[in-house]
C-alpha cells in the first residue's frame, strides 16, 4: 500500500491542474508516480519533466530504443517494480517479450551493462568498462546517459520509498 496519497487531478489546486495540463499537452500520461509528485510543484518538474527533457536528448544521441533498453536494465538492477512494469510493458509493446535473451546490438549492450553497473555501484564502475563506452561515444553522450541514469535510480527510489502502486498492465 502507497504511503503517500496520489493527488486527485479533478480535485486539485489550479496550480497542480496548469502542471497536470502542461504535462498532457506535451503528451505525456498520468501515473501514479506523477500524482504523488504533485504533490509538490518543484519535485515533479524536477524529477520528471526534467527526466523527459534528458531523456529526449539521450533518445536523439543513441536512438529511442536503445535508451528504452538503458533505462529498463537500471529498473531491472534496482528491482523497482513501478519502472520495470513500466518498461516492461514498452518493450512488450514493441514486440519484445524475453528482455534477458533478445538480440542486441553491440552499443545497445553496451548501454544495458552500463545502466546495470551504475544501478548496482555507481561507485563501482570499472574503468574497463568506461573505457568502452569512451571508445564507442562522445562525451556529450556519456554525460547525457549518466544523468538519465541518476534520474532513473531518482524515480526507482521514489518509487520504492513511498511504495508508489505500479500501473495496471
């Protein structure tokens, strides 16, 4: 059970109404993730209209698909179940069903094993690894991937602090 109320968009102040409308207009869906954020303005934009506005610069540098991959295998490491029912439910939308055995491509599996080791131990990525990434992207790139990264860890806590109730799926 949520340990925190999710705000009633039809009830709401009209400043969580603008924010709500804002967010649909630029086509985005309302989750229970967002109506327990809206409870304050700040943190929603910051944890998630900021997230999207990373997030379209992480699917312009790598694709949409392989930052789909990159955010779902963090979810998957965090074990938050809000995102990875989220995620899962993309990728399943998209004809993939068995996420552990699909065909990726080198970058793609590159950018899950990263996603999964800053999950696990950001301070614990090797160089070895970093080294590849260097290798294959730009700084620009690496930068824009770490942020999503540390929004996606942001969200699976949020998530899992207040015990946020995953989407029907």
């Amino acid at each position: 059970m949520a340990r925190i109320s999710m705000i009633n968009p039809e009830t709401a102040g009209e400043d969580v109404r603008q924010a709500l409308d804002a967010h649909v207009a630029a086509g985005y869906r309302v989750t229970n993730e967002k109506r327990t954020l809206l409870h304050n303005i700040p943190c929603f934009e910051a944890l998630e209209v900021q997230s999207y506005a990373v997030d379209r610069e992480l699917q312009r540098l790598v694709g949409k698909r392989a930052a789909d991959f990159f955010e779902y295998a963090i979810s998957l490491e965090n074990d938050c179940l809000v995102c990875s029912t989220y995620f899962g439910k993309l990728l399943r939308q998209n004809g993939i069903t068995d996420f552990e055995h699909f065909d990726f491509t080198e970058d793609e599996k590159l950018l899950i094993e990263f996603g999964r080791a800053i999950a696990r131990n950001p301070k614990g990525v090797s160089d070895e690894l970093f080294e590849r990434l260097r290798a294959r992207f730009d700084e620009e790139t690496i930068v824009v991937l770490t942020t999503m990264g540390v929004f996606m860890i942001a969200n699976n806590y949020f998530n899992d602090i207040l015990q946020v109730e995953p989407e029907r799926v």
